[in-house]
C-alpha cells in the first residue's frame, strides 16, 4: 500500500504521506521475499485506474487471509464491472448523484465507494475542489468490520479523490468506520442508496441480534440475509438498497421470511443473474445476482438479465425477460433465466397444483453416513440391506444399486435401534444435489419395489431426496413421476424456482405442476417405454409450450 500510494502521487510534488485511518490496522514488518513482492504489487496497481486497483489489492489481500477468517466473514471481493453494473442499475431506478446520499455496510476494500463517489463528481463537476470535497464527505460512508479492509477503502476512496484534493489541498476526511454493521444502531432511514456486496456464509446469532433481525429469519440465519434486513433499516421510504448476493433467497425455505419481507417493504426493481460464477468470485460455490430493491415500492413487472462477465472492467448484458412477485411474496420467485422460459413462467403463474395433488411428500434420505460408519459393509452379510447412495440415481434417471465413490460401501446392517433408516416402500429418488451448468437439475428413478421385497428394506442416504407416496395408489404412478421429473421442460420450470445447487424439498413441493387427470398420455407413453424425444414432447404440451 505504501509503494502504491508514493506512486500515485508521482509528479504531485511534495508527497502527503499514507494515512493509516480509520483505524490503524495491525500491520507486521514483512519478510525481504514478501516485500520484494508487494513493492511490486503496489507499483503495478499504480498503473490502472484506483478502483480496479483497489479490486486486484483487495481479492490480494482475501487470499492471503486464513481459510477460516476468509470463511467466517465472507471475504469477497466484487470485480468493477459488476459494482458498475450495479451502480447503473441503481441509476436506472432513479438515484439522483447530484443529491444522494451513499452508505455501504460492509464496504470492504472500496469496491462501491470509490465508484459512487466517481459518479457523484461526474455531476458536481461545476464545484470548487472543495465544495466536493465536503460533498463526498457528507454524502458517502462505510462501514467495515475488518480494519486493513477499512484502511484499504478509505485508501482507494482518496486515491479515486486524488485529483481534487490536490486542487484542494487538502485530505479526504475520513468517510469509512470501522465497525460491526450488525451489533451497532440499526439505521435511521435516512440513506438514499444503500448499495454493497455483504458477506455470506451461514452464521450462528447471539439472541439479541436474532431478535432484532427476526422479521427476515427463519431457521440458520445467513450473513447476506441479515444485511439486506439492516440495509432496509438504513434506507429512506422510497430509496434503493442495491446488492450482490447469492440467489439462494429466491427459493429457499430459510430465506422465506427474508422473501416476505422484501415483497411487502422493498420489492425488485430489477435484477440480474450472473451467467458465469468461475472466475468471477474466486472459491463461491453459489450462483449470484445483482439486485435493486426500493424501499416501500409497488410491486410490479421486474426486469431480468444476465450477465457474462467479460473481464474484470467489462461485462455483456442479455435481457431475457420479466417477473411479478407471488400474491404471497414468502412463496419462491419464479424467474426466468433464460428468453425461452419467459412463455413458462407464465404458465407456471397459474397451475395451482403441486407435488401433494399428485399424491406425494418429499423427505431427505435418513442415513447421514459418516454418523454410522461402523455400520457400512462391503458384502451382503446376515441382517444387512442395499445401502442406497446418489450414484445409485443414473445421470439417464435408470436405478443401478452401487457403490463407486470413496468411503462408498454397498450394504449397512441396521441396530434394533435403527428403524427409522429403513425404507420399505418404492418411491421416486431424486439427487439432492445439482448444478446450474449440468444438463439436468433433475435426476430421479425409481426405488424398485422387487428390491425392497427381496431384502425387507433398503437404506437411503442423505444425498438424495425421497418422493414418498402419500396413499398406496398415489394419483400418479412412481414410473410416471420419475419419468415427469426427467423431462426437459420439469428441468426448466425448476430452474425458474431454484436458487441454489441444493433440490431441496421445500423446492419440489412448491414446483408449479399440471393437474394429475391430464396425464393419461403420459402413463401410456412410460408403459409403452416411449422415447426421450416422445416422452419430452408430451410434457411439454402439459406446460402449454413446445
């Protein structure tokens, strides 16, 4: 930071020195190696514009945090294409830079600060070096739990002023504090914009913080969803909270109220999908989303599009369609992410049927199997059953009793204790765990029956999900079922509800369904052992599309 910030000010004349507000980090006296290498790190980001400077010091800085801080506080840092992107979608809304008022609470390395303030000088142009100045000051804050993060936006906030404050002469004040968003007031309401990339990762609350943020909790709290509850503490009636967050609130059953909580005081303006998440947030297993709420909105039609990032300074933009909330905003979003399925999701909006109509429940595999390891068993020995892992579901949704993966045995022998992990009914087994880039989020088979009356049981792990039928004549066949879930157009209407690689039962049994009476030419297709092109084209017409 010291070699950036000298050669930054190249040509200033006098060189001011490098502040260490807002807080003075706790910094240790580098090695020869490692200061050979950041004086050229510092002399290279010196070379590009403060905020992509500021991004490539930044994602510098989160890998060489340990894992597990990294891990705890969600360390990660946003490309300037996308906190441009962001921003424009904010301007889109209606954010007024000659006027508005910026906070980003948890600004880690000045990813949005220096963008804002950016746009705000675009507009104050006309002001004397330090009227803007005192502009930004009183305009643009962050808050940061992390104080060489703090130290770093602030930094990067300057450089992006240098300029001015040059012409000024005079220092930024200090626009970044540090401290914990979460645990300090929460917000008077009184930001225009509240703009950010909040950390995530599953965080276990103290009480008080739980009570305070329990309009959007529901089961494990995630750190995004507490920040995007804050973010509406710290926004004005009619202000925009724009974020990068994970999608998995779009779905999911913890994030329900979160989702209720948005529809009724902050509904989307708009949003976007990230098209690719390798090489855009390092190690996120995620999919991810730019989105722009406003703060007592109306609820209406919302703008969807995907971006590709192209580097880190640009990215392409597709629009592919539009979305209205549910009449019951806690219901998953159902979204379109592609072109193609915006004719589906206006299907989707108006089958009223589901999982339950056709006679079924979704339960998880019982056996969690590093619980029971002393359990498992290579062979078929006395008082064992065929131990059922997801390498039994085939990615061409046949059944093939395996065990291929590491510490993967065939067999368990069951305690008398140990009732509950025995399955001894046929249902629809169905992969728990899938990613946006396979062909298929949908991966289901049958539990024979011939197996299950062979054995007295089999048992189910915890990587797949069980359709169970509800009655012994369910409406719809278990073949019929399976053969439903593996069809193209199930595939698409579940991605228009999923929000993460987990297909999670929550998901499933808020999956918009045709009635169970319109499949008669289904069954006869599954008993006939129809083709895929066949089978696919018969599901099809039961969405209303082809």
């Amino acid at each position: 930071m010291q070699r950036y910030w000298d050669q930054i000010q190249v040509g200033y004349g006098k060189t001011w020195p490098l502040q260490m507000s807002p807080a003075e980090p706790d910094l240790r006296i580098l090695t020869n190696e490692a200061s050979w290498l950041a004086d050229a790190i510092g002399r290279a980001a010196a070379r590009v514009d403060p905020v992509t400077a500021g991004y490539f010091v930044g994602t510098t800085y989160a890998a060489a945090l340990p894992p597990e801080i990294r891990a705890r506080f969600g360390v990660y840092y946003t490309p300037p294409a996308l906190a441009a992107r962001l921003l424009d979608q904010a301007t889109a809304a209606g954010v007024d830079w000659h006027t508005c008022t910026v906070l980003d609470p948890a600004c880690g390395g000045g990813a949005f600060l220096a963008p804002v303030a950016q746009r705000i000088v675009k507009q104050l142009s006309h002001l004397e070096p330090e009227n803007l100045l005192e502009a930004i000051a009183a305009r643009v804050h962050g808050f940061e739990i992390d104080p060489v993060a703090a130290w770093m936006s602030q930094t990067f906030l300057e450089a992006t002023m240098l300029p001015t404050c040059r012409a000024a002469k005079r220092r930024l004040p200090v626009v970044v504090e540090v401290r914990d968003s979460l645990r300090g007031q929460s917000g008077d309401g009184c930001y225009d914009l509240v703009v950010g990339n909040p950390p995530y990762g599953r965080v276990t609350l103290s009480p008080e913080l739980r009570a305070r943020y329990s309009a959007s909790l529901y089961g494990h709290a995630n750190l995004y969803g507490v920040f995007t509850d804050l973010a509406l503490r710290c926004v004005r009636p009619g202000g925009l909270v724009a974020y990068v967050t994970p999608t998995s609130f779009l779905a999911g059953e913890y994030f329900k109220k979160l989702r209720q909580l948005l529809g009724c005081a902050a509904p989307p303006a708009a949003i976007d999908f990230i098209a690719h998440r390798k090489g855009v947030f390092d190690d996120v297993l995620q999919e991810a989303l730019l989105a722009t709420y406003r703060r007592d909105g109306v609820p209406g039609e919302v703008p969807v599009s995907f971006l590709t990032p192209v580097d880190e300074s640009t990215v392409q933009l597709v629009t592919v369609g539009s979305f209205t909330l549910p009449g019951a905003p806690a219901e998953p979003w159902l979204i379109p992410r592609n072109v193609a399925q915006a004719s589906l999701i206006e299907r989707m909006r108006n089958m009223p049927h589901r999982l339950v109509d056709w006679g079924y429940t979704v339960s998880t595999g019982p056996l969690v199997w590093n619980r029971h390891k002393d359990q498992l068993r290579r062979g078929l020995g006395p008082q064992c059953l065929p131990l059922i892992w997801a390498e039994a579901v085939t990615s061409d949704g046949r059944f093939v009793l395996r065990a291929t993966k590491a510490n993967h045995q065939p067999y368990f022998r069951p305690r008398p204790e140990d009732d509950w992990l025995v399955v001894t009914q046929s249902c629809v087994l169905l992969q728990r765990t899938t990613a946006k880039e396979q062909s298929r989020r949908l991966i289901a088979t049958v539990l024979p029956a011939q197996l299950l009356k062979q054995h007295g049981g089999a048992v189910v792990e915890n990587h797949l999900n069980m359709l169970r039928p509800l009655e012994s004549t369910p409406a719809v066949r278990p073949e019929v079922l399976a053969t439903f879930l593996n069809s193209g157009v199930a595939d698409q209407a579940f991605r228009c509800l999923s929000g993460s690689v987990a297909v999670s039962a929550y998901e499933l049994e808020a999956l918009p369904l045709p009635p169970a009476d319109a499949l008669p030419e289904l069954g006869e297709a599954v008993a006939c052992r129809a083709g895929r092109d066949v089978i696919d084209k018969i599901c099809a017409r039961l969405y209303g599309v082809e």
